[in-house]
C-alpha cells in the first residue's frame, strides 16, 4: 500500500504540529539518570488505547533522559500506521499489526529495503461497557453481542438477552450501541472476535472500521467511553482502561459453559496459547489470535496493541531513540507501570524476553 503526496504532507503537518505543543510530563519514574548523552525529538502517532500506557513511559523515559522529547499523539491505530509509513512519525502505536498489503509499502523513516518491525507491546481486556439503569450484572455471548451491534437486537428486553439474564430486571427500551467513527485496531479486534466465533452472523471480515450502520460513533477510546457513560440505555466496547476510568460497568463474556469478567491475566492467557502469523521474517511479532478458545479463565476479546518501528532507521539518532525508548517500555518496570497506569496485562517472560531480543537489533 503506498501513500499519496498528500498523505506525506499530513503526516509531516502533524508531526510539525507536535513539536507545538506540550509532551508528556517529564515527572514520574522511580530514578533519573542526568548523565544520559540521549538527546533528540521523535513523535509517535497512533492507538488511543495504549493513550494511559504511553503517557506513562514517556514521563519515566525522559525523567532518565531529560535531553529527550517524545510527541505521542493518540490518533488511533490507522492514522498512525499511515503517519509512520509516510515518514511522519518515527513510530507507530496500532492495535492491529501491519497487514502483508501495507508491508509491501514503503515507509519513509526506515532505510530502504528493510522490513518495519511489529512488536506486541501492551496486552489489554478489550470491555463491553453499558450504562442500563437497574441493570449491575450483565451476560452476553458472541451471537448476542453480535446481533446487538449489526442492529439486529434493538430492545434491552430481547428474549435473547433476556435468556442469559434470567435474574436481571431488563427494561423496556431502546438499545443505543456505541461504536467507534475513527479508523480503529479496537474495532478490528472486536469485529475479529465476533468474526472468528459467529461468522454466520457477524459476516463482515475484521478491519478498522465498523462495518455496520445505525449506531452512535465516537472518536476514540475516550469518545467511545464517554458517550456510553454520558448516554442512556447505550453499550460500546472500548480498552479496559477507560472502563475502569469511568467505573463503567462491563458485561461478562460467555466462555465455554461460564461467563468470565475481562482481566488482565485472562486477557494474558489468550496471547501466550497463540503462535504468531506464518509467514513473517523472523524479527516480525506479529500474533495470531485464537479467539474461540473455551479454556477456563481466558477472556478471548482481548487486544494486543503494537508498538511499529523500523529495523533500521535512516535517521541513526532517531533509531537510538527509539530502540532504548522501547527497551524500557518492554523491561519489567515498563511494563509494571503500564499495568499500574492502563490496567494491561504485563508481557509474559517468555514474549518478553522475544521483543526485548528484537529491539536490540534497531539501529
């Protein structure tokens, strides 16, 4: 896939239009290091859902290395992959891995004919979230869920919901679904999850954007969170974080014969029992999710938002930056942080010790 001229020249206007504007706090972190001889400004471009993660590092990053800037603008996931393509950004936050059409691109901070690299970086619950007057405790399956956001279930006392909700006192209203307006790795990872159990009736392929009409759409992870907070009678699937933010509350998912509440270890659980995708060069991480597994304590909507850099970087001191930018954000603390800030689920040592492994090789 290649960008046009125009998409260059947005790219490069939203860079220029970062170095204006306020980075992160160069406050937090548990130590600082005033010796550092890492100095520079990059911008990184991209998923809302990794927003709290990256706030996070970047203040701890630069309390070490106070002669670094580093722009995260959240963007979501299809902004920031065509930003980082079109030379824009020096990374890219997606909660989707470059696709085999977008690597047969070329990408403008990375040296020609080199790979850019996928590196899984921030494992979260993705959340069903619903604002139902009355209503603390909330199942749902894939099928329902399903049939909720195409619009083929309209009313909150459906005979279906009602169903897996004998308990609940279910009112008489319309459902108000909420799904994101903006290009989206979280959409595509919802719509994969439905996708892969109940393709009879979610048929549309997984992408970025919401693929059916009539429902309310917001800009974001944010967007997406307040408007059900904010709304009556409304439901939208947003990262776990900004669940927990609002104190939404999240609706249960039906694995195997149990409905499991999303956390970070089952959202964990799912990612180590993947493989990755076939096919790629060996310092490509990207997953292949197994969505349909009915492993007790797993929660299969789960999002695995990447982190997308070059292998090597024409600029070299941009490479520099990178490369130790993303060694904290895989290392223990950075990742400890992450799970404190965002509420994701810390790497596995086994995925982690890959990454790490990976990111020591950009230059």
């Amino acid at each position: 896939m290649r960008f046009s001229t125009a998409g260059v020249s947005l790219a490069i206007a939203v860079t220029t239009a970062l170095s204006l504007t306020a980075c992160a706090t160069n406050e937090g972190g548990d130590s600082s290091d005033s010796s550092s001889s890492l100095s520079g400004t990059i911008a990184g471009i991209g998923a809302s859902s990794q927003g709290s993660a990256q706030e996070a590092w970047i203040a701890s990053f630069q309390t070490a290395h106070p002669s670094v800037t580093i722009n995260y603008s959240p963007d979501g996931s299809g902004a920031g992959r065509k930003a980082f393509a079109a030379g824009g950004a020096a990374y890219a936050g997606s909660d989707s891995a470059l696709s085999d059409e977008e690597l047969a691109g070329t990408f403008g901070s990375c040296k020609p004919d080199t790979l850019p690299l996928n590196l899984p970086v921030y494992i979260s619950p993705i959340a069903v979230i619903y604002n139902v007057e009355g209503v603390d405790n909330l199942n749902l399956n894939a099928a329902t869920l399903a049939m909720i956001f195409k619009g083929d279930i309209t009313m909150w006392n459906d005979p279906a919901i009602v169903a897996l909700n004998p308990n609940a006192t279910l009112p008489s209203a319309n459902i108000t679904r909420v799904n994101r307006s903006d290009d989206s790795g979280t959409t595509k990872n919802f719509s994969d999850y439905l996708f892969q159990n109940v393709p009879e009736i979610w048929s549309e392929k997984p992408s970025d954007s919401f693929p059916y009409p009539g429902g309310e759409a917001a800009k974001g992870t944010s967007g997406v969170a307040d408007a059900v907070a904010n709304g009556v009678n409304t439901i939208g699937y947003a990262d776990a974080s900004a669940a927990a933010a609002r104190n939404l509350s999240v609706a249960k998912l039906q694995v195997g014969d149990e409905f499991v509440a999303y956390s970070p270890e089952a959202a964990a659980a799912v990612v180590d029992a993947s493989p990755l995708i076939n096919g790629r060069g060996d310092n490509d991480l990207a997953i292949e999710l197994d969505r349909t597994s009915t492993e007790p304590g797993t929660y299969p909507l789960v999002l695995v938002s990447y982190i997308i850099a070059c292998q090597e970087y024409t600029n070299s001191s941009h490479g520099e930056i990178v490369r130790d930018y993303l060694e904290f954000v895989v290392s223990e603390e950075g990742q400890k942080e992450a799970a404190q800030k965002a509420g994701s689920a810390p790497l596995s040592g086994s995925l982690s010790e890959k990454i790490r492994s990976v990111v020591a090789s950009i230059s």
